[in-house]
C-alpha cells in the first residue's frame, strides 16, 4: 500500500513539473522581443546626395524636439538638393558596412516585425522606409532579405508604421532600417523625425 501511495505521489510531482513547464513555454513564446535599431545600429549608410557628407542631408540623432519618447528622437533635414536630387541613410550592423563584414543571424529571433514612428516638421513630406536590401555588386556579404512600406506621407503628428517581416529570412541583416527621400516628391525640401525604431517578435500597439 505504501509502495503504491509513493508511486501516486511519483507521477503526481513528474506531471505537475510537465504542467509547470508547458506554462513557462507559452509564457517566453508570448514575450514581446525587441531590438532597438537606433541604438545598436549605426547610421552610416549615407546615399544619393548624402554620399558627400552633410553639406545636403542633417542627421541630429539626440533631437529633444518633441520625440515621442523622452528625452531624444531623431532628426533628419533634407533642405538643399544636390546633383542625384535624391537621399537617404541606412542603419547598418557595423559601421560603413555595404557587404564587407557579416550581418546579424538574427533567424532564431521571432522577428516578426519592424516598427517605428515618424512625423514631418510642416506635415506632406514623402518618405520611403525599407529594412534590408543591401547587396553591394562585389562584395562577400549582403542581406538576406528587404521588406518596405513604401512611399508614405507623413504628417505633422507621431504616427506609427510597420513593416511586416512575415516569412523573411533574417539569417543576414546587415540594413536594420532605412529612409529614402527625393526632389521630385520633396520639391521644397524636408526635414522630418523618427523614433523607436526596434526589430520587434509582435506588436499589440493599434495604428
């Protein structure tokens, strides 16, 4: 009888342990991971008219003009076109990293997202986001993916955006995030912000 009270109690402790574990493995699968592309990210990836320097393009990376998160954003001022009439920046793994150096494994992450929040200093500037697509003819290294938005319009008001990493492989980040801006959209220029830019496993947020 006591043998069996003690074999009973065996298998009551093994399957409360299972039990236990189970929930802790939907627990961490629910977790929200992310990844700050501002911070652990180097904007370094200057194009187009940018290539030059900052004679065209400003980039203010501790702007405390209204961010949408305290105490910085960031800011971009695209005032005076150059000869290309065209420019950006790429947030890069490493930094000036065009495909010379590795990217970031990041194919065991849950990445499925990533999110940002922009706004326009007048309100109808035209902004194109992307996160990926760095393949430099030559060299060793490139990214294994681009995912975009598109051309958006931004207003004078935060508003959040996101770009789906849905079935992506993210095995070699090298451009975390990138913003591309032209004369032809941008006639008078345009100087606009960013903030929170993160790789993110989910987003619960509402847009």
């Amino acid at each position: 009888m006591k043998t069996k009270k003690i074999v009973y109690l065996m298998l009551l402790v093994f399957f409360s342990i299972c039990f236990l574990k189970i929930i802790q493995a939907q627990e961490n699968s629910q977790k929200i991971i992310s990844l700050d592309i501002g911070a652990q990210f180097y904007a370094t990836g200057w194009m187009g008219d940018g290539e030059i320097g900052d004679k065209h393009i400003q980039l203010l990376e501790a702007c405390s003009e209204d961010p949408q998160t305290q105490p910085y954003c960031i800011k971009i001022t695209y005032q005076s076109f150059g000869i290309k009439a065209w420019g950006g920046i790429y947030w890069q793994n490493r930094p000036n990293n065009w495909g010379d150096e590795p990217g970031e494994n990041f194919s065991k992450a849950r990445y499925k997202y990533v999110i940002f929040w922009a706004r326009g200093a007048k309100g109808g500037e035209i902004v194109e986001f992307k996160t990926g697509g760095i393949n430099t003819p030559g060299k060793k290294y490139r990214d294994s993916f681009e995912a975009k938005i598109g051309k958006v319009v931004l207003n004078k008001e935060w508003k959040k955006f996101r770009i789906s990493l849905e079935g992506k492989n993210l095995s070699s980040v090298i451009g975390g995030f990138c913003w591309v801006a032209s004369k032809a959209g941008n006639p008078q220029g345009l100087t606009f912000y960013l903030d929170d830019i993160m790789f993110v496993s989910d987003d619960p947020g509402s847009y």
